[in-house]
C-alpha cells in the first residue's frame, strides 16, 4: 500500500467548517462567554460566600477548570455533530463520499476544525475567568495538552453522534441528557472527595472525573485521581472513539448503502 | 488503450433486499459522450453512484481509467466530476467558496482562475457574492455543474441534467458539454427522454429494471428506436390481406378493423403516400387514420425481444 494524502481534501474541508464558525459567531463564541459569566456570578459570588476555600484553594477559582471542561466538551460535541450531520441531513455528503478523500482525512477536516473552535473558545474563557478571580496555571503545558486531548476526544465524540444521529432530537439530546449530567457530576464545582460512599466509588466510573481532575490538577497541582491515571483515561477515550469512527467508515454505516 | 470506464458483472441489492442492478457490464471510450437511456427506476443513478463510490456494489469490478474503485480509490475519483440528479446544494456559502471546497476535496491546490473561469462559463460570475439559498432553482444546478467542474475532471457524470431545467440552462448546458467532448472529457449523462439521448450522445446504452438491455451507436439505435407505426382504422372488415397489398410491410390487427404499418421517421422516404394510393387502388376504404409513436416502454419489451 502506498501512503499518500489528500491534504488539500483535509484542508479544504477544515477551511469550509472555520468558515462556518465564522458566520456563527455568536452562538460559537459570545453565548458560551456569557453562560460562564453567568456562571461566574451565581456560583462564585452565592456559593463562594460560604466555602471560601476548597484544599487551600479559594472556591471561584477552585471551578475554574471544571467551567472550561463543561464549556469545551458541550461545544465540541455539538459543533462537530452538527458539522457532519447537517451535510448527510441535506445531501451534500456526496461529494465527500465521492471525493479521493480517506476516512482519515475527513476526521482530520471536521474533528480538526471542531477541535480549534473548542481550544479557542476554552482560551476565551479561561480569559474571562481572569476578569472575576485570579486563577494560577501550575503546570501550563499539561492544561495544554489535557485542554487539547479533551477537545479532540469530544469532537470525535461529536462526530460520531453526528453519523449515527437520524434525526435532530438525538443530536440536541445526547449533549443535553448525557455530556451535561455527567460534567456536573464529574466534580466539575466540588471536589469528589467530598461526596460520601457509595457516590465516590460511582463517581470513577464517569469518565469526565478523570478529564476534569487531570485539568484541575494542571492549575493547582491537586487532584480526586493521579494525574498518569488521568491521562491514561483521556487516551484510552480518544482511542476507543477513534476505533469506533474508522469502523464507521470501513463497513459505510449511515453513509453509503 | 483502457477504456474511460469498465464496468464488469456489476450487480446491486440495497439493504431493502431490492436488486437495483443486474451484472451490468459496459465499457465506456475516452472522450465519447455517452447516453444512459432508461424510465425511472432502472438503476441509472444507481450505477453512476457506484462508479462514484457512493455505493457499494454487492458483485462486480469497476475500474476508472484503468483504476480499481476500491482498491485504488483515490486515482480513480480524481478523475471524476459528479454532477447529481438532486439540487443539494449548501445554503449559506457563495459559489466560488461551495467550488474551492470541491476542488479541494479532489486534491487540488487552490487556483482562482479555474473557478472565474467555469463561474463564467456557466454565467455565475455576477452571482459569485451571493449566497446559494438566494439562487432560483437553475442556478443552483448551475453551481452544481460548476461544483463538478471546479477540479477539471477527466470523466463527468450527469445525473438526468436537464430534469427541472429551463431552456436557456438546457442550451447552455450541452453547449459547454460539446466544448468539454472537444476539450478530451469523457461525459456519461443519463436521461429518460429519447430525444436527449439523440441529439447529445455519440453512443447510447438502454438500461430497465436494473439491466442493461442494449449497447449502440446512436445512428444504430436510433433507427431501432425512430418507428413510428401508422393505423388505417377500415370501413369494412378485411377477413385476409388483399393480394394488391402484399409486400407492403402491412399488417392486419383488431380483428381485421385495423391496417397497420410501420415505418422508420429517419428513413429518406417513409413510402406513407404510395401506400395509400395503393390502399385506395385496392379498393379498401378506411374511415380514419392515426399515427403512434413506440413508447419508451414499448422499445423496451421490443429490445429484449429482439435479443
Ligand atoms: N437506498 C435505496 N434503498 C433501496 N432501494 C433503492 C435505494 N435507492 C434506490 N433504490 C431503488 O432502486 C431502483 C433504482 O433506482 P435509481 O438508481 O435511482 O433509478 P433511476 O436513477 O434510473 O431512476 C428504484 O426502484 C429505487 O426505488
Ligand atoms: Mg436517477
């Protein structure tokens, strides 16, 4: 087998879907700043006023992470899932399915795009956070690469929602009923070692606690799980998407009959 | 030489258990326009959309200037532009923004003046700020053929172009086509009218229920498929052919009520007149007459009796 590339089919397609952010400028960018915002000032000032530190951390910076990672992973499953399911929704997947284009490439294209929209949007509010409490990055090149891991991993995640979805409630539903519930009860606003048991032990079953410990620890160096178990997490999870999306496109399913 | 196409013992049953091909095999030249004539239902898009790699093919090979679609996928849909039989199109995005993804997609390094040319070819230039969702429905086709044409294909497919179509897009259409053949490409439409296939394709292939019935040269073909058949409706009921009228290629039908004749439209005499001056001479009187042309349908169940 030769190995070849189409980059100009994978760039193409990245191009075309940062295109399209551009036109959804509000709904990408300003309504995720403004939910965190919000965020901010219901969580921060009306909890913060009674927990005023968690491990030595003071409580509005404490949620910090957790934001970003609610933020980045509702965003990154819902602009990759749309970014492919609306070209299978009207039609204009053909051109993809016709074109010298590999399943890689096609990933590379929507997951790339859908990825940098989530990385971006993630430095925006970790920005904004700075506008209503201090908060000091510990280790900056692991939030980094869990910042990165994480988008990649949910856009995949995005994208295979968005080639099973035959329809427009699964799209909306999957982020809504499971990303949604599982970041709050990730630890996203508390740290899971202060739930009792049986609901810790639960808790490491929800793959989020891991992404979530694994950025928090890259701020302030404490974490509810070690940070190796952290990553090994969040690649395992890449991965596991990664398989299902290649298989996706080896057997056509939900794209060619 | 390897042909454009080669298309071997290609069959295709969708998942709905419905068998849309049935071991087509077909050989399409370089540079020919070539006709794919069938009602709807036969499998037309169906082929085209395996050839393409939309579909999957249950059984056959297929092969694209000498490419196996499958197992060197890339070399063969390089080659190909795909204009399809829908109007999906994207909405919010300017033509030449759809054409540089399309080009794109095809591997090729972006190159503006390719796209200002084929947006002028197809009189799209003064639309190329607007957005697709704002065009009338030709235009859109117009952005699709544009589309296609945006990685300058070898080989092009189109996919029932003149269905929904108006005039002026009609001409323009199989002008470009014309200029395209002249150019070296190699066109494979498909259509459902008879007269399409006549006035564009240099060879025709009859394809029904999902097999193809009959491969010609369009002079061959035409001549099967141009008669027409005219029906002395008598007076007086004729029990057997007169003599006087034998040789004639006539027939008697509806119980002896009806003479019938048929005769080639593309001959340079149809012999109409001496016949009935002879029908007359023989003393047979008829009260009306009609002439009727052999329906798609009919040429159908003709061609696959003629095998
Ligand atoms: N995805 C599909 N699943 C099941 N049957 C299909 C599908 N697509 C087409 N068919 C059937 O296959 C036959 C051929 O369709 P098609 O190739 O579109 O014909 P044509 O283009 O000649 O009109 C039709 O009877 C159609 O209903
Ligand atoms: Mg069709």
């Amino acid at each position: 087998m030769r190995l070849e590339m189409n980059l100009y089919g994978a760039r193409a397609i990245y191009m075309y879907e940062m295109a399209r952010t551009g036109r959804t400028l509000l709904q990408s960018i300003v309504s995720p700043v403004i939910s965190t915002s919000l965020y901010f000032v219901v969580f921060g000032a009306a909890i913060g006023s009674r927990i005023s530190y968690i491990e030595g951390v003071p409580y509005g910076a404490f949620i910090v992470p957790g934001l970003i990672m609610l933020m980045l992973l509702t965003q990154s499953v819902m602009n990759a899932s749309f970014g492919i399911y609306f070209p299978r929704f009207v039609g204009t997947i053909y051109e993809i399915l016709s074109a010298p284009v590999s399943a890689f490439e096609i990933v590379l294209g929507y997951v790339g795009a859908a990825a940098t929209k989530s990385i971006v949007l993630g430095l925006i509010i970790l920005a904004t956070s700075e506008l209503f409490v201090p908060v000091r990055i510990a280790h900056p090149a692991w939030m980094l690469t869990f910042l990165v891991l994480t988008a990649l991993s949910f856009s995949l995640l995005g994208f295979i929602l968005g080639l099973w979805a035959d329809g427009f409630e699964k799209l909306q539903i999957v982020p809504l009923l499971i990303i949604t519930p599982l970041t709050f009860l990730g630890g996203t606003f508390y740290s899971t070692s202060v739930l009792p048991q049986p609901w810790r032990t639960v808790t490491l079953f929800n793959p989020l606690v891991y992404l979530i410990s694994g950025f928090r620890w890259s701020f302030f160096n404490i974490a509810d799980v070690h940070v190796g178990i952290s990553l090994a997490m969040t690649l395992l999870f890449l991965a596991t998407c990664l398989a299902i999306v290649w298989w996706f496109f080896k057997t056509g399913y939900r794209l060619k009959n | 030489m390897t042909h454009a196409i080669a298309i071997s013992h290609l069959s295709k049953t969708y998942g709905s258990g419905f068998q849309a091909l049935k071991d087509v095999s077909l050989d399409i030249r370089h540079g020919e326009i070539f006709a794919l004539l069938g009602p709807n239902g036969a499998g037309k898009t169906t082929l085209i959309n395996v050839v393409c790699g939309i579909v999957i093919p249950s059984a056959g090979t297929v092969t694209v200037g000498g490419h196996d679609i499958v197992k060197d996928y890339r070399a063969a849909r390089s080659l190909i532009g795909l204009v399809p039989q829908e109007l999906t199109t994207d909405a919010f995005e300017t033509p030449p923004a759809t054409m540089r993804l399309s080009r794109g997609l095809f591997g090729k390094p972006a190159n503006p003046a390719v796209i200002e040319k084929v947006l002028k070819e197809l009189s799209l230039w003064d639309k190329r700020d607007s957005r697709i969702m704002t065009l009338s429905g030709g235009m859109k086709r117009r952005v699709l053929i544009a589309k296609a044409l945006a990685h300058e294909p070898q080989i092009l497919f189109l996919d029932e172009p003149s269905a929904g179509v108006d005039v002026a897009l009609r001409k323009d259409m199989w002008q470009l086509v014309r200029a395209l053949r002249a150019s070296g490409v190699t066109i494979i439409l498909t259509t459902h009218y008879i007269e399409e296939a006549e006035d564009m394709a240099d060879r025709v292939g009859v394809i029904n229920k999902g097999e193809l019935i009959v491969v010609e040269e369009k002079a061959e073909l035409m001549r099967k498929l141009g008669r027409k058949q005219l029906i002395l409706e008598l007076r007086e009921r004729l029990d057997a052919m007169p003599a006087a009228l034998a040789g004639h290629g006539l027939s008697l039908a509806a119980d002896g009520m009806q003479l019938v004749y048929t005769y080639d439209t593309k001959g340079e005499t149809t012999g109409i007149t001496t016949l009935l001056d002879q029908v007359r001479n023989a003393g047979v009187r008829f009260k009306d007459l009609q002439t009727r042309q052999s329906s798609l349908e009919d040429i159908f169940v003709g061609l696959v009796r003629q095998r």
